[in-house]
C-alpha cells in the first residue's frame, strides 16, 4: 500500500500485518501508539519520509524492529520502547519524551539531535552523524550499555548524563570534543584526534585503540 502526497496522522497504533507500507517521497507520518511491524525487513519502504512517534501523555508505546528515514520522538510525558533494532537513516530528533533502548541497538547515520531523554540499560547507541544533547538533553544509562560517536560532538553534547557502567567510545576518524561528564569507561578509537573539553573522569578503565 501506497499512502501519496499528503501528511498521515494516527492516533492509535500502525500495524503492518502483511505486504508492504510505502511511504511517499517527503511524506510526514505522525504516530500516537505502538508501531508494530510483524512482517519484518523492507515491509515498511521509508523513502526520504519522516516519522513522528507522539506517545500519548503518561503513556508508553512500543516500535518494532524497523528502519526508518528521519524519525522524531515528539512525546511529551511518554515513553517510546523499542522493542528490537533500530536503524535510522537519516535525522534522529527527540523533541520531547523519552526513548527507552533498554537493551536494544539503534544505529543513526544522520544528526541526532535529543532534548528529551535517552535511556538504556545493557543497549547500543551508535551516532555516526553529529550528536547533540546540550540545553535540555538527558541521557541515562543503568547498566552497561555503550553510547557510540562516530562523529563531531556539541559542546555540552551529552546533556544531563548519568552514565552508570556504560561505555562511552569516540570514534572519529577526525577531530572530536571530549565532553566533560563523568564517565564509567571511556574509549577512543579511530585516527581521529580527540580533545577534552575540560578535566575529565572515568570511574572505570580508559581504552585507547
């Protein structure tokens, strides 16, 4: 199925049961509860769309494994879980709410850019494009999960962070910020050269490789 041209907002949930959804080009696609994918890769084509999830206030919604285009967590008061991967293509955007990774992975090829929160507990989080949670960013980790940045990093990018036994990797192959927060392991890779913000901690192992 074919949605062309104009806007789609949902209220309820998007299930996709059997077939193919196809997005249109830059189609907007706003979603109020869970996003449910039960036919699994390319059942949903993303095109150059984006993709709004608004949980209702209080409320928790769930996504399925998926790729998307652009997506946008804009969910004041709620909770977006995902439930398995997640692989963004283009810009990840949290306007406001939350996305709880728990132990999932999700991989952004674009900017990512959080003014909610962010939290995970054994997950993955890979930013291979810029990453940004200065002003009101949160991020949080409660195990040891790993916050991954392959790319260039805001002043003040990691927000409000609370690291708990988290890994937090610069990958650059060029010139990256240190941000100053407190870390449990702090890893470099890459050839890119990276610069501390200010006097840094890590209250585990630091990894050069």
């Amino acid at each position: 199925a074919t949605f062309e041209n104009a806007a789609i907002t949902v209220n309820g949930n998007v299930t996709i049961a059997a077939g193919v959804l196809a997005a249109n080009a830059t189609q907007a696609i706003s979603v109020g509860g869970n996003w449910d994918n039960q036919v699994g890769s390319g059942a949903f084509t993303e095109s150059t769309s984006t993709v709004t999830l608004t949980a209702a206030l209080t409320s928790a919604a769930t996504t399925s494994a998926e790729t998307w285009n652009n997506l946008t967590i804009n969910a004041p008061g709620g909770i977006v879980t995902a439930n398995s991967t997640q692989t963004v293509g283009a810009a990840f955007t949290v306007t406001a709410g939350t996305l709880a990774l728990d132990d999932q992975a999700m991989t952004v090829a674009g900017a990512t850019d959080n003014n909610g929160t962010l939290t995970a507990s054994s997950g993955t989080f890979t930013a291979d494009g810029s990453f940004d949670a200065s002003g009101t960013g949160v991020i949080t980790f409660t195990d040891a999960g790993s916050l991954v940045l392959n790319n260039t990093v805001a002043a003040n990018g990691l927000g409000a962070f609370t690291r708990g036994t988290s890994t937090v990797t610069y990958g650059s192959a060029g010139a990256q910020t240190v941000d100053n927060v407190a870390y449990h392991h702090l890893t470099k890779s890459g050839a890119g050269t990276a610069s501390l913000e200010a006097a840094t901690t890590a209250a585990g192992n630091l990894t050069v490789s």
